[in-house]
C-alpha cells in the first residue's frame, strides 16, 4: 500500500513541540504511578529520595518516552492512514529523527537505570527489549492482539510496581507485592484492550490483529471490561485472606463504580472507549495505590 508519509517533505529537523508529541507526555502517568505504587507497597521509608525522583522520572518520561517514540516510527505507515497529523507521518519529525530518538532515550534508559542498583538495571533491560518487541519487526508483537496487549499491561503497571519495591528494599519484593503487581497488571490488559478502538481502520489495513479488529467491538468490550475487572476481584479476596477487610471494602466501592461506568461504555463501544479511558480508568488506578497502601508490611 502506498501512502504519503510527509506533509512536510523539506523539513530537515524536527519541529521541538514535535518531539514532545513524540513522546507522548499523557502516556507518562500510568508506569510513574505504578512505580509509586511499588514503593508504597515495600513499606520502607526512602532513606534516598533520590532514587525516588530518578526512578519515577526513568519510568515516565524516559522509558515510556522512548516506546512511544519506538512504536511511532515502527508504526509510521499505520499512522498514515489513522493519524497522518502525527509527528512523524505528517514530516515534523522527518527522516530517520524518530528512530534516532528512539535509540537515544534506549540507551539513556539503560544510563539511568544503571544508577538504580542491579533491580532496577535488571527491569529497565527488560523494559526496554519489551518495548521494542512490542513494536519493531520481526517480533512485532504488536500484530497480536493478545500478547501484545498483554506485555504492555506488565510493561506499564506490573513492571514498575515491582521495580519500585526492589529499588526501597534492594531485594526480591515479597509474594504480596509480587502477588499485586501482577493482578493489576493483568488487569491492565483491558485498558490496553481499549486504546485499540481508536485505530481500528488503520490496524484492519496492515494487518494488526487487535481485538477490536478480530472480534469487532462489541465483544472486544466485553473482554476489556471482564479483563479489568476479574483481577480486581481477586485483589480484594487476596486483601481479606491478609487482613485487611477495610481496605478490601474500599477497593470493592471503586470497582462498583467501575461497573456502573461499564454499562454506559458497553451499550456504544466505539463511540464510548475513550470515555472510559478517561472516566473509568481513574477508578482502577486508585485501586492500586489503595492496594500498595494495604500491603505494607504484610508478610508472605
């Protein structure tokens, strides 16, 4: 297929407000969060807080900034057809520039989680491979709507809550962080699940298989919602099996008002997933931090 990939063929650098859509500074908070999370979760007060800083900053902007840019420039013909304002299909970013920042923020990535002890390095390596496997051929893992979806729920939330709980007590977090992180990150599957609707012409026509594509949208719904909510559940059992009852009501009250929001998302999917994205959302990642709060000092 054919497609003009320059709004801007003459350009030869890259417009600055270009490069800060590039990175997609809205994507940040979700990996920022969860790492926040993790060190909430490890029930130890920062004796550095600079480890703090640097490690939400690693989480947000340099590793969340770099997989967007990866995934813009692999998904440069895709965003042709979808979005062809974006940074690089519409020339603002012109060139191979998408790629060398991509490679750039790669190896700052890796720089700057160097400084985080050998946990941290140990998640930013598996940070960044997830992010290029996700995005460049021949992995592509993106094409699946399945795993593709399912390794940037880990990547965005179980990832960075684990790592911000090794970083405070450099060693392995305990089977409830781990046990937590990894619900939740499931669970964010179907908030990956939900981005999709957005692109779902584009994906048709080179051949990525997300959900919405392949089950149409009603039941790529359902499964988003069945998704984030079954791991839920299962928080708020794993919270009475640790004692910790009140915080499991205040859990079971968020995802109340995630179902009620469901409803009104499942009666127009396409029309309602950003809707949810931004309405409904906010109430699983509270949950989180409720969880973290929960699970300090909890032993397994």
């Amino acid at each position: 297929m054919s497609v003009n990939l320059s709004l801007h063929p003459d350009r030869r650098l890259p417009e600055p407000a270009a490069l800060l859509r590039l990175i997609k500074p809205v994507t940040w908070f979700p990996p920022m969060w969860a790492y926040l999370c993790g060190i909430v979760s490890a029930g130890v007060w920062p004796e550095n807080w600079a480890l703090v800083v640097l490690g939400v900053l690693l989480a947000g902007p340099i590793v969340c900034g770099m997989s967007q840019a990866a995934n813009d420039w692999c998904d440069r013909h895709v965003d042709a057809i979808n979005e062809p304002d974006r940074p690089i299909p519409s020339g603002r970013v012109p060139g191979r520039w998408g790629l060398w920042v991509a490679l750039a923020m790669s190896a700052l990535s890796l720089a700057v989680g160097w400084q985080l002890g050998p946990w941290g390095f140990g998640a930013t390596v598996a940070a960044v491979i997830a992010a290029w496997a996700y995005s460049a051929e021949p992995i592509r893992l993106k094409r699946d709507g399945w795993w593709g979806t399912l390794l940037v729920g880990f990547s965005y939330e179980g990832l960075p809550w684990f790592t911000g709980a090794a970083v405070m007590l450099a060693a392995a977090p305990s089977f409830p962080i781990v046990l937590m992180a990894t619900l939740y990150a499931l669970g964010a599957q179907g908030i990956m699940i939900l981005n999709d609707f957005k692109a779902v012409e584009g994906d048709r026509a080179m051949g990525i298989r997300t959900m919405p594509v392949l089950k149409g949208p009603d039941i790529a719904a359902r499964m988003a919602c069945a998704i984030m909510a079954l791991p839920q559940t299962l928080v708020i059992a794993m919270l009475c099996v640790f004692g910790k009852p009140l915080f499991a009501l205040a859990v079971t009250a968020l995802l109340l008002v995630q179902f009620a929001l469901m409803r009104r998302f499942l009666k127009s999917p396409t029309e309602k997933a950003l809707w949810y994205s931004a309405v409904g959302v906010p109430f699983y990642v509270l949950g989180m931090m409720v969880t973290a709060f929960a699970i300090r000092g909890v032993m397994p």
